[in-house]
C-alpha cells in the first residue's frame, strides 16, 4: 500500500497516475505481442502512397528458406534475381517458380507454393557439372556388394597373386581414407582356397560375410577384420539361415517399435525393407501390398512442401514417409534400388545406364553421370561426398572401384 502524506485530493490524483500508467504499459505490452504475432505471420504496415503518409495494414505473406549445397547460389523467384542462399525471404501467398544457380553447377528448380504464416523450403543439392573421378581400387574387383548400413563393401579380387587375391572389405566411413593399390582389409586370400570366386552376401546386421562357391560349399567370414581360421559352414547352414533370419526380426522389431504407435500398425503392414534416413525423419519403404495409408495426424497439419503427396499405395512401388510432416511421397519402381543420400533429402539411383540424384519427395531428378559403369549399381559415401561405381577406362584392364565426386 502506497502511504500519502499529502492532501486527500493530491493522493487520489497521485495513485490515479499510477494505474494509468500500468494500464498503459500493460496495452504495450498486449499490443507488442500481437504485432510480433502478426509480423511473424507475414502480416505488414506500410506507409501509403500518392505522398499522403498514412499507414496501411497489407496482406500477409509466408516465408521462404532457400538453402543450397554449396551455399553462395543464386536463388532467382519467378525470373528474377532475388537472393542468394541462404536466406529467408517474404513472398505474398501464390505458386513461385523458384531456380537455385550456381557456376559449375547443374541448376535446380521448382514450383512452390507460399501460405500465409507458413515457411516453405527450397533446399538444392547442386551437382557439378564437370565431377571429379577418382580410383578407390587398382588391383581389380569383381563381385561387389554393400551391407545394409552402407557403410562396408566386401568384393571379390581376382587379377594378382594368391596372396592378392581373395576377399575384401572397405569401411567407406573410415578417416582418412587413402586411396592407394589394394585399399581395403583383406579377410582371406587363395593360397589354400580359391575365395576369389565366390559368391558374397552380407548379414542382415551386416557384422557377417556368406562366401559361397559354385559347389555349394559355404564359408563364414567376419566381415570387418582378416580371418585366419576361416570357418566351413556348409553343414551346419541350416543354423547359420536361423541366426540371420532372427538378426532380421530383431531389426524389424527394433524399427517398428521406434515408430509412433498409430504408423507402426501400417507400417508393418505396409513398410517392406524400411530404410530410415541418416539424418530427419524419414522412411523410404516399397509397398508391400496396395492399400491405403491413413494420417497419424488428424487434422494433418499443413506442408511446407509444395509436391503434392500419394497416401494411395500400390503393391511393389518405392515410397519415402515423412514423420515430421506426415506425408508420403511416391518415388519410382520397386525395382530399382535407391540409396540414401547422407543429407537424409536425396536419394540415389541408378537406371538405364545412369547415375541420378533425386530428392525425397521424387522432384528435382538430376543425372550425376552417363559414363561406362558396371550393372547399374551404386554406392553412395556416408559423408555425403561422393557416390561409388565400378568401371573401367578399356576392355583390356580390369574394373575397379571409383568415386564421383559431388562436391
């Protein structure tokens, strides 16, 4: 309580002051809040025209981050030059042709869609034009394969002595990397076995290596470190399938129980060799059966992405589910196989003689290389760098690992 030692008429008009004041601190404050409520929705006030200095209260408007790997392009909203990455800009609601340039870049580009008090993203992977190649073997390989977590290689060498030749295994996340003759770990070599011409297969957990000949004949590696004592399994493989399809369900379980209990029961039902995405939350996943996948979230919240979604799902079709957003985008055909990318947005693939790079939601498809490489088979580094074919420079010289680079 505020004592007054003046007047009556004085104190009254004293505390009176007071209130008011308050008052007019708290309307600021009510007032601040929903400017800064209203600003951050793309609401603004500008000072009218014809010189007559009134302000006027102007439409809303929706945010756009544009971002871009190298960063430094040119971001160019509906053919003007508006920006460079990365930065966020204020656009009035509408559709926007959005093209992300840089020098020795492929270009990017794509339509989207800007709400009020909404951000949307155009987020470019830019390519190189002209990509480095560089030899990650020289001794020769054939027969190579990558392990679920796309992380090892194993293959086959075949082209020197007995003690070259064998099986080997390259941890593509190892620093540093040296590229020199015979990279990788040898596991076995041909002195008393010939293991260069088997058949290799990677356990589900990836910790294992199946080298199997012609015969049938079954032999069990481990598949980081050499194998001095390398172990016949060929009677006992009954075991050896149990042990792997238990490895398999334990991984599934472990996967499925991740998931929010609403996407796990269609996940199961649905989700046919998940693969979740290094980085974000996001599943890519060919449809096991048609059907249709219902929201987790009701009501759905809106999409900062533009690409319109397919929740409609058909048997053998490749699919990408974004968690974060709950939204499912079709991809292609079940039967290519696609990669993560290690940025979690891109997928890589490779079809009908070509390297391509597309993002999670199937835009943006861009050719990384056409050149001479073997099976159509890719494996992208984990940093994210570059992508792995093998290839040959002539008919005469054996084919060996190589690196595009993507940077």
């Amino acid at each position: 309580m505020v004592k007054c030692y003046m007047s009556h008429v004085k104190c009254l008009y004293f505390m009176n002051r007071i209130a008011i004041s308050g008052l007019i601190i708290l309307l600021l404050m009510i007032l601040g809040t929903i400017a800064a409520i209203l600003y951050a929705n793309g609401y603004r006030f500008e000072i009218g025209g014809n010189g007559t200095g009134n302000f006027k209260f102007i439409e809303g408007t929706g945010l756009l981050v544009a971002t871009s790997r190298p960063d430094g392009a040119r971001v160019i909203v509906n053919d003007h030059l508006t920006t460079a990455t990365n930065n966020t800009i204020n656009l009035a609601p509408g559709v926007y042709e959005v093209k992300i340039e840089k020098d020795g870049y492929v270009g990017w580009k794509k339509k989207i869609i800007i709400k009020i008090g909404f951000v949307s993203e155009a987020n470019a992977l830019l390519i190189p034009t002209a990509p480095k190649l560089e030899a990650v073997t020289t001794i020769g390989i054939s027969n190579l394969i990558m392990d679920a977590t796309q992380t090892v290689l194993a293959y086959n060498v075949a082209s020197n002595s007995a003690t070259k030749n064998g099986i080997y295994s390259l941890d593509m996340s190892a620093r540093p990397l040296i590229f020199l003759a015979d990279t990788g770990t040898q596991l076995v070599n041909d002195i008393t076995v010939l293991f260069s011409q088997t058949k290799l297969t990677f356990s589900p957990n990836g910790k294992q290596l199946l080298a199997t000949f012609s015969n049938g004949t079954n032999y069990l590696l481990d598949s980081r470190v050499a194998n001095q004592t390398p172990q016949d399994v060929t009677n006992t493989m009954l075991s050896v399938e149990r042990d792997w399809a238990a490895q398999k369900v334990t991984l599934n379980k472990k996967f499925f129980d991740s998931l929010p209990r609403k996407l796990a029961q269609q996940a199961v039902k649905y989700f046919k060799d998940p693969v979740p995405a290094p980085v974000g939350d996001r599943i890519l996943y060919t449809a096991s059966t048609s059907g249709t996948l219902n929201s987790v979230v009701e009501p759905q919240a809106p999409s900062v992405n533009s690409t319109p979604e397919q929740r409609n799902l058909k048997s053998g079709i490749t699919y990408v589910y974004d968690l974060k957003e709950d939204r499912n985008y079709e991809i292609g055909s079940g039967d290519i196989r696609y990669y993560w990318h290690a940025d979690g947005r891109h997928l890589v693939f490779a079809e009908n003689g070509h390297v391509n790079v597309v993002e999670f939601d199937g835009g943006n498809l861009t050719t990384v290389y056409e050149g001479n490489f073997l099976n159509n088979q890719v494996f992208p580094w984990p940093d994210g760098t570059s992508i792995g074919i093998i290839s040959r420079f002539s008919a005469g010289v054996p084919y060996n690992l190589y690196r595009i680079g993507l940077q």
